[in-house]
C-alpha cells in the first residue's frame, strides 16, 4: 500500500495489528483459555508436593508452555529420576510439537517477517493454540492472522500461568470427583475443536484412528512415546487412505 506524505507511516498498521490481537484475545477469553487453564490447575499442585515455591511453578507454565512436559517434569522429581533421564523424557514428550509447529506456521508468515518473529511464534504452539489456530487462522486475512494468533496464544499462556498458581494453593482442597472431571474437560474440547475443523474423511479417519491406537500402543510405548507413535501411525494412515481416495475419483 503506498503510503500518502502526510500519513502516519506505522500508527494505521500498528493500531491494525493491535486490534487483531485484541480480538485474539477475546475469543480464546470466551472459553479455550479456560479449558487450558482448568487443566494446568494440577500443575499448581505437584510443584507444591515436590517442595518448589510457587513462582517456579508458574514460570514452568509461563516458559514451558507443554502440560504433559510439566507433569512429566515435577513426577519425575518426585519419583528420584536422575537430570539426564528427566531431560530426554521431556524431550521425547515434546516431540509432538514439531508436526504442529511445521504445519500451523506457513498459515502465519506475512511478507517482510524476520526468524526471530517466527521462533517467538513457535513457542506459543500447543493443542490449544494449534487446533484452534488450524481452524479460525485461515478465514482471517493474512496480515491478520500474527497478531490475532498473539493474542489469542497470549491470552492461553496468562490464564493458564494464573490458573497454575490457584492449583498451588488448592492442592488437596479440592474433592477428587471434581479434580478428575476439572483434568477431563480438556481431552473432551480439543475432541470437540479437533472434530469442528475436520473437513474431508481423512480427518475424521485420523481422529478414529487417535481413538483406536492410544490405548493399543500405550502399553506397548510408555506415556513418553505414546502420542508419537499415535500420531506416527494414525496419522500417516489416514494421509495415506486421503491420498487413495482421492486418486479414486
């Protein structure tokens, strides 16, 4: 767009960019933050049985941004595991986050983008932000959709850090009945905005297929390698009965 002389050069772009975000952010406040927030209350709780102060635990949220990453972190300190053996079971469980990375960025670069803007954007990834940025991401315009997946990603992470301090402090207040049904709201939404942005039968194959595998491969693979080899085999399945398919018509 040309830019008229007496204009303000940044402050229409700037003020643009701005509203996006804040419009990101309004809509994860209308309920995905919460589901990730309520799921992250335990975090709060195993920080505080393990002995680590409060403000750790929220830094863990804040700049691990990956539940089960935490969960397998503060378990494993409470289980006596040794640094390197903690380090590689994180990373294993973090490997999920490639495949969603490499496919939610090219729905984020806009021209002139530096590394440094997309390696920040990677680290707001996770099963919130992704399915959701898959599904509301490309109706939005592309200069857009950056500042509107910042602000709805930053919106998950604070609500989510704030959430992982009230877990600190109400660990053991709450009756177990309630804490089971407050970790289970997350696995029944991202079915539920997983199965909204399904749009050819390969997608309600891979999401059959994710049903079908866990519980015959998680045995087999351990809680670090589980969702890899879900997703390795489903996924790789369903792209491959998609690609039939669709040589078939």
């Amino acid at each position: 767009m040309a830019l008229i002389a007496d204009s303000p050069p940044q402050d229409a772009t700037t003020r643009s960019d701005m509203g996006w975000a804040v419009r990101g952010a309004r809509d994860a406040l209308a309920l995905p933050a919460w589901v990730v927030g309520l799921s992250l209350i335990g975090v709060g709780g195993l920080a505080q049985a393990v002995g680590h102060p409060v403000w750790a635990a929220m830094a863990s949220t804040l700049f691990v941004w990956a539940g089960p990453a935490q969960v397998i972190f503060y378990g494993g300190l409470a289980a006596g595991m040794t640094a390197p053996a903690l380090a590689a079971a994180i990373c294993f469980s973090s490997v999920r986050f490639f495949p969603m990375t490499v496919a939610l960025m090219p729905l984020l670069r806009r021209p002139g983008q530096g590394i440094w803007t997309q390696l920040a954007a990677a680290h707001f990834v996770a099963v919130t932000v992704w399915t959701e940025g898959l599904r509301r991401l490309p109706a939005k315009p592309v200069e857009a959709r950056l500042p509107y997946y910042a602000g709805f990603a930053a919106a998950c992470i604070s609500l989510s850090t704030i959430t992982t301090g009230v877990g600190y402090f109400l660990v053991g207040a709450l009756p177990a009945p309630l804490a089971a049904a407050v970790l289970f709201v997350s696995p029944i939404y991202f079915t539920v905005s997983i199965s909204a942005g399904a749009r050819v039968p390969a997608d309600w194959l891979a999401i059959g297929l994710g049903f079908v595998l866990e519980p015959m491969l998680r045995p087999l693979l351990g809680d670090a390698f589980d969702l890899l080899g879900v997703g390795l085999v489903g996924g790789t399945a369903a792209f491959a009965a998609g690609r039939l398919l669709e040589a078939r018509r």
